[in-house]
C-alpha cells in the first residue's frame, strides 16, 4: 500500500502546533505582553511547518528522539519565523502579506516586529539548549549546528548575497545564495532529527545530502510560484522578485529548465534518503511535496 503521505502530512501539523503552542506559553510567561504577544502572532500564524516536520521525520524514522527532537522542531520554527519577519521589513523585502496576513511589522510596527524577531532567535537557542543532564551532550551539538546554519555562513549569509546591488545574472551565484539563505535551516533541520536520535554517521550524511537536495528544490519551486501563482494561492505577493529587481531561478534558465531541475534535486534528495528510510515513507513524499505544492 503506497505511504499516505495526505493523512501523516495533517497528523504532523498538528502534532508541531501543539509544540509550538506549549513552548510559546512557556516564552510569554516571562516576556512583557506585547513582545509575547507579537512573538506568538508570527510563530503561531500557520504555514506549511517544513522544517520542524523534517526534523521529527528523521528522528521518527531513527526510532525517535523524545523531548530533544521536540524542542529542535520548535528552535528552528523559531528562527524560520524571526527570518520571516525581519525579511519583511521596510529595510529588506517590505511585504505587507506573510501566510495570508498583514506582516508583523504592519500590525505592531517596526520596532516591535524587530525585537519579536529578536526574541525568538534568542529564545531558540535557550530552548535547545535547556535539558536534564543527560541530554547537554546532544544538545550542545544541536545548538552548534543549528547555529552555524542560521548565520553568518548560512542563512543571514544568504540573505546578504540575496540583497546584494550587483547581484548577477548567474545560476552559480543563485545556487550559492539558496544553499545559505534557504537550504542551510532546512539542510540542519534534517540534521537536527538525526541527532536526536542519536543516529548513526551513516544517516547524519544521508541527512546532509538529502537536506541541501531539497533546500534547494524547494526555492526553485518557490522561484516557480512566484511567477505562476495569485497572492492568493500563496498567502504573500508574487513577482515579489521581479518587482525587486532580483534574478531567480526562472528569469535565469527559463520556466521549463527551473521545474526540470527541482525534479531532479527532488529525485537525488529521495535517493540519499533510502539509507534512512528503505521503503519510501514521509520523507521521500517531503521531496516530491517539495516541488509539487501548489503554496
């Protein structure tokens, strides 16, 4: 019977919104109320919840990581959400839409959406962190990964080369800045759940290979929308790029060869994950979601 990818996919959303709602009463429980709540209007605005559901999927398919795997979807849904709402600002993409919303900083205004932002980047890395004393092994090599790819040489780095005035036409150069600006949280993402599980050297590279394949099919698809969908469909603008003036992957090899080669990143992301999971289950159904979403 072929894995019922519609059933897990709805079961695991709530799974990780139940995560988040308790951790984000935890974070407003010692916050002034209007940081907490514009913290939680961002964290607990809906979206698809890749990440977290990769981190869990590879914990699971390892035979789980408990409170660790836990509170490693909820670190890094928490800097997903600072990036969106810094990536919003006047100052960077200033986008008045985010998951069918006004952004954070139209609702509570700049200087807020800012410490929010703040605020739950800071507060992933206490969350990681935070465990019995059986657990800080691990979790110091969570913090340390997940640091590294929310950085200077990950995402923040990528959003710089993002923004760049002399951006060029070049598909190297978009391949480099969506390895760091997308693909370095979910490509740690992946290995986030494998080392809550404290699995194997094996599936901690399978992990690897898999997340910076699907980092990178998920921009390409995301590229794609952009030009394809309504605001709509996606729940923020489209031609948000080209309206920036910023090249993607469409506007650099075509339509036809962006979608062709989502695919085939989506097919090798599906082929480094057998080593994790022999008869394809969640995660290779995440690769094709990947790059057949229609938001």
């Amino acid at each position: 019977m072929p894995f019922d990818f519609s059933s897990w996919l709805g079961g695991m959303q709530t799974r990780v919104e139940a995560l988040l709602d308790a951790r984000m009463q935890t974070l407003a429980g010692r916050a002034p109320a209007a940081l907490a709540e514009a913290m939680r209007y961002s964290l607990l605005g809906g979206g698809k919840r890749l990440r977290p559901l990769l981190t869990l999927a590879f914990a699971d398919a390892l035979s789980g990581g408990g409170p660790v795997a836990d509170d490693a979807a909820c670190a890094v849904e928490c800097i997903h959400t600072y990036s969106l709402i810094h990536d919003d600002l006047p100052a960077m993409d200033d986008d008045d839409l985010r998951r069918g919303r006004p952004t954070s900083h139209k609702v509570y205004g700049e200087a807020m959406a800012i410490l929010a932002g703040d605020a739950l980047l800071t507060d992933a890395f206490a969350l990681l962190a935070t465990g019995l004393a059986g657990e800080q092994a691990v979790r110091g090599e969570l913090v340390a990964l997940l640091a590294v790819a929310a950085g200077a040489g990950g995402m923040v780095g990528g959003q710089v080369l993002d923004i760049a005035a002399d951006r060029p036409a070049e598909q190297a150069y978009l391949l480099t800045l969506h390895r760091l600006k997308t693909g370095a949280l979910i490509k740690a993402a992946c290995g986030l759940g494998v080392l809550a599980a404290r699995g194997p050297a094996a599936a901690r590279e399978a992990a690897a290979q898999y997340g910076d394949a699907l980092g990178l099919a998920f921009q390409i698809a995301d590229d794609v929308l952009d030009v394809t969908s309504t605001p709509e469909q996606l729940g923020k603008p489209s031609n948000a790029d080209a309206a920036a003036g910023r090249f993607t992957f469409p506007a650099v090899i075509g339509l036809d060869a962006s979608r062709r080669l989502a695919l085939d990143l989506a097919a090798r992301a599906k082929e480094a994950v057998r080593v994790v999971e022999p008869t394809p289950g969640p995660l290779a159904a995440m690769a094709d979601y990947a790059v057949e979403r229609t938001t």
